[in-house]
C-alpha cells in the first residue's frame, strides 16, 4: 500500500462506516442482501427477534447483568411470541450486550473496537503483512456480531480477537538480540586478544 492510503486508513475507514450506516438507515440494505441471498428481508427472521427483545430491556442503562437476560422465565415470555421455538440469544453481539450490560457495556464495546484500531493502524507501517491480518479480522469480528453472538467468552472468535487485540513488546526482544549479540561479539574480541598473546 502507498504511504498515504496507510496514513488515512482510520479516515477511510470511518467514512465507510458511516456511509454503512446511513445506508443501512436510509434503504435497509441488510435486508435487501439478505433478501438477495434467498433468506427473506428479515434475515431468516431476526429482526423480529430483535424487536421482541427491546421490549424485554427493563434497564436501558446497565442492562439485566452479565448473562442475566436469558433466564427461564424471560426466555419462555419471548418464546411465546414464536409458538414452540424458545431462542437463546438475540442472534446480534450488540443487542446481546444491550440486554445484558446496557448502553454502559455497549460503549466499552465500542471502545474496545476503536482502541484496537488504533492499535492496528501503526502495525501497518512496522508489519504490513501481520497488520492487514489483525485489521481484517477485526472488521470480520465487528461484521459477524450485526448477525451472531459473538461476543461470548466461550466463543472461539472473540479469544482469536482478543490475540489481535493486544500489542507485542517488540522493541524489547530487539533490544534483548542486540544485548545478546554484544556479549557475543565482546566475547570473541576477549577469544582474539587471548589468542593474539605469545
């Protein structure tokens, strides 16, 4: 990539973003694609479920608690809409922590996203191969949660986000070679001054 693309990644980026998103307001365009792949503009119908579950949101600020949504009796109460099918999430990341954790949690989400960003962005001028993987799995992990939970701490997708998440002391295993090889290389001038002698 050219030196300028990598240095308004973060603007192109969030641009597309909120193009993303005054499109999905303006026309629907999730429903529109999932119609296009034969799964109704419902997305096999979980906007449905979707609206039936804020209607169970008793408090918007910090939600029912961490995995306090989904017990036995709200389950059934949501269940009844759907006559003999009881789902056990919303089938979103994003509801799925509105519910449990409120918009308090689903900020810290977002911050979650944003500061990984910025993390990724150096790694594109360091390590360009590595830092295109971790920003693309970070846009398939912010994708999948509109349609998935994904944000589960058994999910095998979020633990893989979270080794993309963090950042790597390379200078210090750098510094730690360059210490190395100065104790080598000291080590044979001594071999060399020892040799050198009658």
């Amino acid at each position: 990539m050219r030196p300028r693309i990598k240095n308004f990644i973060g603007t192109y980026m969030l641009a597309a973003l909120v193009l993303l998103v005054a499109a999905e307001l303006a026309f629907g365009i999730s429903g529109r694609l999932s119609e296009s792949l034969g799964r109704g503009s419902e997305m096999s119908g979980r906007t449905g479920l979707w609206e039936i579950c804020i209607k169970f949101q008793s408090n918007p600020i910090v939600g029912a608690g961490f995995e306090g949504f989904w017990f036995p009796e709200r389950r059934e109460q949501i269940a009844a809409f759907f006559h003999g099918w009881s789902p056990g999430g919303a089938h979103n990341g994003y509801l799925d922590t509105y519910l449990e954790l409120g918009l308090i949690g689903l900020s810290i989400l977002i911050g979650l996203f944003i500061a990984t960003f910025w993390k990724i962005r150096p790694e594109l001028f360091r390590n360009f191969e590595w830092g295109r993987y971790r920003l693309g799995f970070l846009v398939a992990v912010v994708v999948r949660g509109w349609t998935e939970a994904t944000f589960l701490p058994g999910s095998a997708l979020w633990f893989v986000f979270y080794i993309i998440a963090m950042d790597y002391p390379l200078t210090r295993l750098t510094t730690a070679r360059q210490s190395v090889w100065a104790a080598r290389s000291e080590e044979s001038r001594e071999f060399a001054y020892a040799e050198g002698e009658p």
